[in-house]
C-alpha cells in the first residue's frame, strides 16, 4: 500500500503532508527529527491519511494536497473535521 498522511505539529500547529509505503516508520521518523523540515516542529501526531494501490494516484494527491485547492480541501473536508472533533474531546 502507499500513504499520503498529513501530520500537525503539536508545537507549531502547522500541517505537513507527506507520501510513504510505512507510516508508522516514517511518523517515527518524523517524531525522531530524520526529516529536515519536520525537525524543528516536533512532536508530530497523525491527522489524516489515505491508502493506495496504486503508487502514481498516491503520488499524485500528495501533490493535489500542496497545491493551494488542495490545501483549501484540506481544511474544508479533511482535517477541520479530525481537529474539532479534537478539540471536544479536550473539553
């Protein structure tokens, strides 16, 4: 399988999105600063992601995702949900 996930940044709250065929491996090493971009926003905590058989559709919604539509679904559809239901469960 391949995974397009999106992580949030418990230390910013900023969104990355990403592309793996291990996602608990890849969270890991997100969470253990391997990644240069994610280093500086850990911990990481996994919001959303979506499974492939096909390798080219997982690859292109990665990029789907980074475009600004993409990002405006995100919000809209994908992780406001995840986020609020989040937020009442902190209540």
């Amino acid at each position: 399988m391949y995974y397009v996930y999106i992580l949030q940044s418990s230390k910013s709250g900023i969104l990355y999105y990403g592309y793996t065929t291990d996602l608990k491996r890849r969270l890991k090493e997100h969470n253990d600063g391997k990644s240069k971009f994610t280093s500086g926003h850990r911990p990481w905590k996994l919001v959303q992601y979506s499974a492939f058989v096909d390798e080219q559709k997982a690859k292109d919604f990665e990029l789907y995702l980074k475009s600004g539509s993409g990002k405006a679904f995100i919000y809209k559809r994908l992780v406001n949900v995840v986020l609020m239901k989040d937020e009442l469960g902190k209540k």
